[in-house]
C-alpha cells in the first residue's frame, strides 16, 4: 500500500485514498520529491518519464523496446510546416509521414517523421530531448505519448462543443481537447488535487488554451442536471487507475496491483463512467485509462454497456489499429489497446478509447452526422433495433 500511494503522489493522478498511510505519505512529500529529484540526477534525464527501470538479474526476457519521443505540434499557437522547418533549421532530417509504424523504431540520429495515425504528431529517435528547447518552452510544442494524444483525436469535438474533463490534471489531454476546438467553445476540467489543478493551470497559460474553465472539484459531485452543463455534449473520462500500463516506473516497483487495488479502482471507474453518462445531452465520450488490466478496462466497459441497455453503444475507432480490445465481451474490439511491442507507446498505456453515441433516432450529433451521409444512422435509419451495445458500428470519421 505505501508503495503504490508514493507511486500515486509523484507520478499518478494524487491521493485519493488511504487512510493513514495516506497522512503519513503526504507528511514526507517534500522528502519524496527531494529524493525523486536526486534519481533523476544520478540517472542524467530530465523527466520522470524517462525513469527506466533496470532489468531484474538473471532474467532473461526480452527487453522492452525502445519507444521513439513523441512530439505533438500546438495549433494554437503554431502550425505543423512551421515546426517541421523549425526543426530542420535545427539539423534534423524530415522523412515525411509514416506508412507504417515499423518505420517510427527505425529513426536514428536527427531523423524524424509523421506519426501515420495523428496528423499533428511528429516523432523522433526515443533518446532525443526537447525540454530545454525554445518551442518546448514556449508552449509551441507538448511532449506528449502518443497513446495519451488518443483519447482527444478520438472525441474530436466540433468547434464550439461545450466538453468535460473529468479527471483533467495534468492537462496534456485537456490542452489537445482546446487545440481540437480551435479555442472556440468551452472545456469544465474537474480534478480534486488543487496543487496539480495549479500546476495544470500554469500549462494551460503556456499552451495557450483560453476556453478551459478549471474546477477544484471531485467529477461524481457534478450535477448533470445543471443548467451550466446542459451545452455539453462530449466528455473525456480518463479516472484514477493502477498506472500498471506505464512502462516508466520507479525502480523496485510492482507491476501488478493487488486484487483489493483493483476492486476498488474499477468500482469508482465504473461509478465515473455511468455518472458521465448521465448528462443528458451527451454525444459521445471517450473513456481511457492508463492500466493493462481487463478489470479496469473491458469489464468497466462492459459491466455500464449492460447496465445502460441499449441507450449507448461502442464506436469501432481506427480500425487500421493493430493492438484491440481483449475479447471479454462482443463488442471488445471496438476497444484500443496499446503497448510498447505492438503500438511503440509508453508512459501512458491507453487501455480502452471507447466511444458512446445516443442511439438510432435519438437526435443530436448523429442525425447531423446522418444528414451529412457519414454517421451509422445514415444507412440504417429503419434498423433501430441493430443500435445494441454488443455491436460495433462504423467509426464516424
């Protein structure tokens, strides 16, 4: 227990439980991030990320591939041509977009690509280092995984959307969502930790995101019936999770999390998720985690897919995506799954993007999407009773 509250207080989302240990963890805090900082100093990096833990002796499985350095361009404060030429500028060799992602672990000295998935991702050899750079520091450009860009790419709110962010901080995710919106409409961000809501703040202001409003509040205490949520039509759910999916972790860590973690984790992931739900004018969510395990992730899914009926259903999203959800349920391969050997991720592990329209006839943004010929209500308009939650529909984009 004490290993997994320093783990939540230095590289999670915070402390939301833990009684006693709780205080006592909270009481060292500065100690911990002394000793954090000294870490990263005896191993020469300059993010927590890049925290690797060493191979246990004697064991003789292979080594976790080398996950290339992922770098999201800022549209709201520049644009793609204009980073790639500032790199080039730099030294580095452009090589175009990837076709496959074979190509992204290639990429050696000052090469850099693409990414063929989002179109503002660029990527580089895993050793390369942008925190001391001028667009870095500037807010031009987030150093970002690529698994955690997923949930935003994937919501794709229009511009002008009203969106919540359920579980914002740190707000990587959150200043993608601004970009997506083009800063026109309104994001309500919510976390409970007010020194990680600060921080977030102060990373909005450099990125240059305008139209977040930011609340010091637990998600579950919001009332969807609230007339100041009744414009908000998508959400981000991306709840507090056993981080077993991150393949930077603090040396010494376990990977697994006890069954007790896990029952508790999925009980609050599943009450987040059916409160998300609730909001009446909901379009579309995008619920992810950092975590490769199947009871935070697919039987989340699955357990308020049964308990809402036919009320919502899963999108099938990227269905070039090599790496999907296990297959716990029919509608599972909706889900992504990300990893170091299949996807070339790390960091943030995105177990599940699912996505939830209302179904057939509902209104909202499926029937513009019908009338446009490009939502799955437009070729099945008179098959209501096919709008079920063991289905995947076509993606809407």
């Amino acid at each position: 227990m004490r290993q997994v509250l320093v783990y939540d207080l230095l590289f999670g989302k915070g402390l939301k439980c833990g009684g006693r240990w709780k205080v006592l963890v909270l009481k060292h805090r500065a100690r911990l991030q002394a000793e954090l900082a000294r870490l990263k100093v005896h191993r020469k990096v300059n993010c927590n990320e890049d925290l690797l833990a060493p191979t246990e002796a004697g064991n003789q499985a292979s080594p976790a591939p080398q996950v290339p350095r992922y770098v999201r361009v800022n549209t709201l404060k520049t644009c793609l041509d204009d980073v790639v030429d500032y790199f080039k500028r730099q030294g580095y060799s452009y090589q175009g977009r990837a076709a496959r992602l074979e190509e992204l672990s290639s990429l050696s000295g000052k090469q850099f690509l693409l990414d063929p998935h989002l179109p503002d991702l660029l990527v580089f050899p895993s050793q390369t280092d942008f925190h001391k750079d001028r667009l870095y520091v500037a807010g031009h450009i987030i150093l970002q995984d690529k698994a955690s860009c997923l949930p935003a790419f994937l919501l794709s709110p229009p511009s002008g959307s009203h969106v919540i962010d359920a579980c914002a901080a740190p707000g990587n995710k959150t200043s993608h969502v601004a970009a997506i919106l083009k800063n026109k409409g309104q994001i309500f961000a919510f976390d409970l930790d007010p020194k990680r809501l600060a921080t977030m703040s102060t990373m909005l202001v450099r990125a240059g995101a305008t139209c977040c409003e930011l609340a010091n509040q637990d998600f579950l205490a919001v009332d969807p019936r609230d007339p100041k949520y009744s414009k908000v039509t998508y959400i981000l759910l991306d709840p507090s999770c056993s981080g077993s999916g991150m393949v930077n972790r603090l040396p010494g860590e376990e990977t697994a999390p006890s069954s007790e973690r896990l029952r508790a984790l999925a009980a609050f992931q599943r009450k987040a998720l059916g409160h998300a739900l609730r909001f009446p004018a909901l379009q579309r969510l995008a619920y992810s985690t950092c975590s490769v395990q199947q009871e935070e992730n697919e039987d989340v899914v699955r357990d308020v897919l049964q308990e809402h009926g036919s009320a919502f259903r899963l999108v099938n999203v990227l269905p070039s995506w090599p790496h999907r959800g296990l297959a716990t349920f029919p509608a599972a391969q909706c889900c992504l799954r990300a990893c170091p050997a299949a996807t070339l991720t790390s960091g943030f592990f995105l177990s599940s993007v699912p996505q939830w329209e209302p179904p057939c006839g509902a209104g909202g943004a499926e029937q513009s999407q019908a009338a446009e010929g490009r939502g799955p209500c437009a070729a099945r308009k008179k098959r209501r009773k096919s709008c079920c939650v063991n289905q995947c529909t076509p993606p809407p984009f």
